[in-house]
C-alpha cells in the first residue's frame, strides 16, 4: 500500500494541549489503517515560536523523531535541546512537551504506539 502526499489528511491545531500558536499535522497514515497498535504516525510542523503544551502519556509511548530545525523537549519538566536527527521518547506514565524556541520550522515525525494489553 501506498499513502501519496496529495490524499494526507493536514489538520491545524491552536494551542495544542495548551501550547502557543498553531501546530500543522499531517496524518501520513490514518488511524483506522494502523491496526489498532498505533494511534498516529505523522508529520507535526511547528513554526518559531510555537509549542506543544505538557501532558501525559497513559496506555502508550511516543516517538518523536527530528526531522528538521531545533527546539526544546521537556522531558517530565526537564529541558534538552533537541535537533535534526535526535529521537525523542516518551514511555506511558510520563510527561513531555516540545517548544520551538528557533527561527525555522520544527518538523518531527511522531508515532503513538498503544501499549499491549496485559
């Protein structure tokens, strides 16, 4: 199967879980086609300035992946500069956030994968 850019779905969010501006998502593979082992995997930009606000993951982990620009991943409140090729994970019961504190779009790929069932 093949998903071309022109049939993805972009989303726009204000204040994304209480963060700054508008965060644009583009959902590279819909949730109905993840087999119910994933909620998402897509492609967030962040302009300068724009952040993704704290919260907590429960049940699954997320998976950022930098794929251009620069910001700043809390990792439950602790800050790390993050940068084109670093890997951010967020396992269930923690919290993060991610601000794009640079002049240039943050772009990163994500992918919530939903923690087996026990």
């Amino acid at each position: 199967m093949v998903f071309k850019p022109e049939g993805m779905r972009k989303e726009i969010v204000q204040n994304m879980r209480g963060g700054k501006g508008q965060v644009e998502i583009v959902h590279l593979v819909e949730r109905n086609q993840l087999a119910n082992e994933a909620r998402l995997f897509a492609r967030l930009t962040l302009k300068p300035g724009t952040s993704i606000g704290p919260h907590r993951h429960e049940n699954e982990f997320e998976i950022f992946f930098v794929l251009s620009g620069k910001g700043t991943f809390y990792d439950n409140d602790k800050p790390t500069e993050i940068e084109a090729g670093d890997v951010c994970l967020t396992m269930s019961g923690e919290t993060h956030s991610v601000e794009n504190n640079s002049n240039e779009d943050l772009v990163l790929l994500a992918v919530i994968i939903l923690s087996p069932k026990s």
